[in-house]
C-alpha cells in the first residue's frame, strides 16, 4: 500500500516556532494542516507573481510592436485568418 503522508522534520529559530505553535492554536488547525495551508498560499502567490511578470513582459513586447489599443490586438488576430 502506497503511503499517503511523508514526515518532515524543520528547525526553526525558537521566536518562530512559538509563533508557528500560536497561529495553529489561533487556526484550530494542527502544525501540519498549518504548513500545508501555508504552502498552498504560497504556490498560488508564486504563480500569481509569474502571471504577472509575463503580463508586464507581454505588455513590453506589444508597446514595442505598436500595439496599443484592443482594436490594435484584434487586427493582428483576424490579419492571420
């Protein structure tokens, strides 16, 4: 039977540790439902972050081309149909 969970140990320095152990207690959430929550959060504020930067880098490349306007954006599309 495959096992469905992996124990991992951290080390944290005490101050965070104590906050870690607090938030759980805030939550009602055990350490590891904690950390799983956190990590989660952290990978969709991770992809969010890239979506962005490709949008600010789309956006780069499309003012250096000269397109500018929605209009601009749909000439390009239909010019290749």
């Amino acid at each position: 039977m495959k096992r469905r969970r992996v124990a991992m140990t951290i080390s944290l320095p005490p101050e965070i540790a104590k906050d870690y152990e607090r938030l759980a207690r805030q939550e009602a959430k055990n350490k590891s439902q904690l950390f799983r929550d956190m990590l989660r959060l952290y990978k969709e504020q991770a992809l969010e972050r890239e979506f962005f930067e490709l949008q600010r880098h789309g956006a780069k490349l499309a003012r250096e081309k000269g397109v500018l306007t929605e209009e601009d954006v749909e000439s390009l599309v239909f010019e290749g149909r």
